[in-house]
C-alpha cells in the first residue's frame, strides 16, 4: 500500500491562505469520503483537524476546511497564523487490508 | 478528557520482542464502538497503520506484518498492549497510539508517540 501523496512543504504569510493537497487513488480518497487531516506539532500528539472530508471536530477555527475532488483531497487554511505552523497529515480508509493509508506529510511554514 | 500515552523501551535489539503500552483515560473500551489502533512512522516516512482492537475484542492487522503482532487490551486497566516479534533496525520508528470513535474511519485522540531504535 503506497503513502499518499501530499507537498513536501507549503509556507505563507500571517492571513494568508493556502491549500495542502493530498492524493491517492480509487480505492483510497477517491473511493471513500473517509479523508481526515492532522495537525502535528513535533513531540506533540496528532489532533484531528478534519474527518470525513469535510467535517471539522468540536474546538477547530472553522479556518480550517477540508474538500476532495477524485483521488485528491485537500485542507485549506485561511487566515494563516503563527499557532498554524506545524506538520500535516492525512489520512484516507483504504479498501485494501491496511484499514488506513497515511500521506507523507507537509511542512507548513508562516513566514 | 481524553488522552493516551505509549510506553515501552527506547531501544530494542535485534531479533527481540518489542512490547508496546497504551494506557489512556477519559473513555473505556468496554463502551461500545471504542477501537484503539496502533501506528508508526521510520524517520523521515509516512505513517503506516499496524493492528486495531476494538471493544468487543476484535482484531485487526496490518497484513503485511500480521504475523509479528500481537494486539490485546487489559479493559480493567485502560491499557491495550501491542506485540511484535522479531525485531529489525527496519522496525526503527515512533510508535503511536490512537482511538478510533464510532463507526467511522478516522482517529479522534492519539498519543505523542514513543520512539523505538532497534540496534545491537
């Protein structure tokens, strides 16, 4: 089962927007609307972002959105701020064995 | 408030059997729909998803290393204990728990993870 496939590094000024892009195939993001985001702060614990595409979890900035177009989901966070900077992830159900199938991560800078 | 912390050696040789702890708190695994899975990620690689036990103790593992791992849960306790057996520096990695809520495919909580070097 291969990672799915997300930029290495996305950066940005304080309020601006910008867009990860995570992508896999038919039987990963573009079979399912299971795709969930993960924000990571190093030596942190993951926190859910976004699940199931779209839905944001009760306490995340509704700055934070989710959305998918075929094999490719995307998390879009508006409004950039300092706090923002940290590693994403995503996550898709997959149809094969391995339940779950992770990307390979981005860096998101605030400049 | 829901939390989970792993707990285990940092450091595994060769060959050995690494075993992993999860304890957590602010749910039970007796509760119905409560799963808990265990992920890794080798330095500088993607996560990869390992095993899940859920509560009425199902179990479910990576097929690709479904012959090395154990998964068992203590419920009494709040723990669930992973197992793998013959260790490889290619096991080299932050371990990870993390419960999975609901009839869904996502997780809600994880842990920080605790990071195991193989290496004689």
């Amino acid at each position: 089962q291969s990672a799915l496939t997300q930029p290495a590094s996305v950066s940005g000024s304080p309020g601006q927007s910008i867009t990860i892009s995570c992508t896999g195939t038919s039987s990963d993001v573009g079979g399912y609307n299971y795709v969930s985001w993960y924000q990571h702060h190093p030596g942190k614990a993951p926190k859910l972002m976004i699940y199931d595409v779209s839905n944001r979890p009760s306490g995340v900035s509704n700055r934070f959105s989710g959305s998918k177009s075929g094999n490719t989901a995307s998390l879009s966070i508006s409004g950039l701020q300092t706090e923002d900077e940290a590693d994403y992830f995503c996550s898709s159900y997959t149809s094969s064995s391995t339940f779950y199938v992770f990307g390979t991560g981005t860096k998101v800078t605030v400049l | 408030q829901v939390t989970l912390k792993e707990s285990g050696p940092a450091l595994v040789k060769p060959t050995q059997t690494l075993t992993l702890t999860c304890t957590f708190s602010g749910f039970s695994l007796s509760t119905s729909a409560m799963r808990v899975s265990w992920i890794r990620q080798p330095p500088g690689k993607a996560l990869e998803w390992l095993a899940r036990i859920d509560w009425n103790d199902d179990k479910f593992y990576s097929t690709s290393l479904k012959t090395r791992l154990t998964i068992s849960k203590d419920t009494s306790k709040n723990q669930v204990v992973l197992r793998m057996t013959n260790m490889d520096p290619v096991d080299t990695a932050t371990y990870y728990c993390a419960r999975d809520s609901g009839y869904d495919w996502y997780s809600d909580y994880w842990g920080q993870g605790t990071l195991v070097t193989v290496s004689s």
